[in-house]
C-alpha cells in the first residue's frame, strides 16, 4: 500500500524526506512464545517528536542506519509516540512500542531478538496509514471522546507515555538496585531483619538526588520519585534560566529544587551541586546528552559512595578512575525501554495530568512541505519547546472553534 509519511534514508543531503512510501502488512510476535500476528491497519492521529528522531536523521545523514531499516526496505518510517485510530475496532489506542521473540523486551538476551515501531526494523507513525501488532494496540480510559473525536489536551497528553513509561521502568530499576546494593549496610546501621533494610535502602538510594539535565525524561523521572519517595531531595541541573518557563513548570510539577549550570568552571558547578544537596549524591541521573555528566559525578566527586549513577544519555562515553571507582563502591546502571504495564501505567497517570500544558503543535503542512527545515529551526532548535507534535488527522480530534 502507498501512503504518504516521513522517511529516514542514507543520504547525506536528505535523511530525512516526506512523500509517497510503500508500507507492508509483517506478521510479528509480541513476545516469545507468543504467535506471529498480522497488524491491524491504523491511521496515525497525534504524533510527538522525540530526541531519538534527531538522532536517527543525523544517523542518516552519515549513513549509518541500514541496521535500523525493516527487513528488504532501504528506509525506516519514523514516529513512535502517540496515538491512533482503529478503523476495525471503531476505537482509538496507544501503540507499545517495543516487542519481538523475547521474554522481557526491555532486556533482551543474546539469543533473542527485537523490534520497536519507528525506530528499529519496524515503521512508525509519520504516515497516513500503517500497520501495528493487534496486542500492541493499547486501549485509552473512558472520558477522553466526545462524538467519536479525541479533546485536544487528552491527545496532547498521549503523545508521552513511552518516555514516561521509560521513566517507570528507570524508578523501578533504581529501586531495585539501590535496595540491593545497600541492604546489608542498613542491616547493620540500623540493626534491623534484611526485609527491612532492603526497604531502607530502597528510599535510601534517593536522599540527595542529582538529574543533570531538564527535558521532559529528566522532569518525568524527578517527578516520579518525588511521588514514590516523599523524603527524597531532587536537584535538577541545567542551563536554562530559573525564571524559563520550562524551569518554572517542572519545579511546580515536581516540588524539586533547581541549580542553573552557569558556572565558569566544572569544579565550581560541582561544588555548587554538593552544597545544594547537602552532601554528595546518592544518586546521580544523566540525561542531558553531554559529557559533563560523567566528569562532574566521578571525576569531581559530585557522586558519593555507595552510590548509583544511572546513564538514560544516548551518545556520551563514561570513563572512571578504577581506583576510587572501586573503592567508593560505585553502581553504574544504563537500561532504555520498558514494559507493556508501564506503558498501561503511564497512560492511566498521564491522562489525570497536565503535561498537555508543555506540548506545542506544529502545523502540519509546515512540517511536511519542509521536514527537515522543521526539525533544525524549529522542534530541535535552541528555543524549541519541551514537547512538539503534530496532529496528523485532524478529524479525530476536537479542535476549539477559532
């Protein structure tokens, strides 16, 4: 079938085009175990841009994204947030991203394989039509459609549940971790059962709390520990102004604390983060996508022992001194993805939030007669947004009467 959507090729002028492209109808299986199916045909309604599309046309532009094309195509349909119309079902549904022969897709082992709409082997949503798994297609709750038409702020909303399913995923695995890489301290410390150490430790991890970075992945995780962990301390640190807009909603989303990193020097950023928390991090989350994240948590010692550094930055190498590595009991994590019941999750917090109020619309013509001007100036630009979409079907949702 022919339909009209954006593409990433290898082309070092254009990797990013849109216009006619040929989707096909491939059986996958959701899980291992599980039977291939053949997808249901959809029509994409609210679509979101991620940083991963970015990342993915600048791939192209150095072409490097043939392992990323599906199978005999020499492209890859973008898109892996939002939400679409069911024509079969007369339903609308959230697509889950990640699947394929493996028994937990945000771990796959060396023997299993994997697919994610609009990033990896599989299309995604920048197109009129496309074809999704059956059980990947995740219901909305009640509420959110009035004459069979989406309310706006709902459809904004839905354009994050994979990030903010990622951050669940992310709070789970630092639970986790943090439990079991200082229970048997608070065994000790507080002389108590290892049960309630490990519920100790588990809070513990989150005392001083550093997310370098403020996108929305960075505000989504300090805003879910904050409502796991009441006794938690947050620091957010980035380059925007404390009086921003983005700044402003975050800290009144989350109830974190801010440092903006205008310092002159790494060491001076680094002893400004340590007196804001009141001591070294217990964890320290990097998110901004730059190498400052590594060097300000272990060589200027912003990370304290017995501490957790969790790397959710795509790109950034991170070297350490062994000596005071090993000695300092460092725990380094890096996971990306997540389940099918975080994403079920994120969907059910999301619709009661107001994180539609970060989402700007892009018209979609704009984007379309020039994708790439549209990225680089405007999506991706110094002064974007928190969060841009694009309604791609503007006769599933309710638009105010101008």
């Amino acid at each position: 079938m022919i339909v009209k959507g954006t593409y990433f090729q290898n082309d070092a002028e254009h990797p990013l085009v849109y216009g006619d492209v040929e989707i096909t109808n491939v059986r996958r299986q959701r899980l291992r175990g599980e039977e291939l199916k053949d997808g249901i045909l959809c029509e994409p309604v609210m679509i979101g841009f991620c940083g991963t599309d970015n990342a993915l046309m600048h791939m192209g532009s150095e072409g490097l994204l043939g392992p990323k094309f599906p199978e005999g195509k020499n492209r890859l349909v973008n898109g892996h947030e939002g939400i679409v119309w069911v024509p079969s079902e007369n339903r609308f549904a959230i697509v889950l991203i990640r699947g394929g022969d493996s028994y937990d897709p945000t771990r796959y082992t060396e023997d299993e394989t994997y697919f994610e709409y609009g990033c990896d082997k599989a299309d995604g949503l920048f197109a009129d039509k496309q074809y999704f798994h059956p059980d990947m297609l995740l219901r909305i709750p009640d509420g959110y459609v009035h004459d069979g038409k989406l309310d706006l702020s709902f459809a904004k909303k839905m354009v994050f549940p994979d990030p903010f399913a990622c951050m669940l995923f992310q709070l789970e695995r630092m639970e986790d971790l943090g439990s079991a890489h200082n229970f048997r301290v608070c065994m000790r410390k507080y002389k108590v059962s290892e049960e309630e150490a490990r519920a100790i430790a588990k809070e513990e991890i989150f005392d001083r709390t550093v997310i370098f970075g403020l996108g929305t992945t960075g505000m989504f995780i300090g805003d879910l520990i904050l409502q796991a962990h009441k006794n938690a301390k947050v620091l957010f640190v980035a380059r925007s102004p404390r009086d921003s807009h983005k700044v402003q909603y975050a800290l009144k989303q989350t109830g974190a604390q801010y440092l903006q990193n205008d310092f002159a020097s790494e060491e001076e950023l680094a002893k400004a983060i340590t007196e804001a928390l009141g001591g070294r991090a217990t964890t320290f989350i990097g998110v901004s996508g730059s190498e400052v994240e590594h060097r300000i948590a272990f060589e200027h010692r912003v990370l304290g022992c017995n501490g957790l550094y969790n790397s959710f930055s795509l790109g950034p190498k991170i070297t350490f001194d062994t000596m005071p590595f090993g000695f300092e009991n460092h725990l380094i994590m890096g996971s990306i993805n997540f389940r099918q019941d975080h994403m079920e999750h994120a969907i059910e917090l999301l619709a009661k939030s107001s994180y539609d109020e970060i989402v700007e619309l892009i018209d979609k013509d704009e984007f379309t007669s020039d994708p790439m001007g549209a990225y680089q100036n405007k999506i991706y630009s110094k002064n974007a947004p928190m969060k841009t979409a694009v309604i791609w079907n503007k006769k599933y949702v309710n638009l105010p009467e101008r």
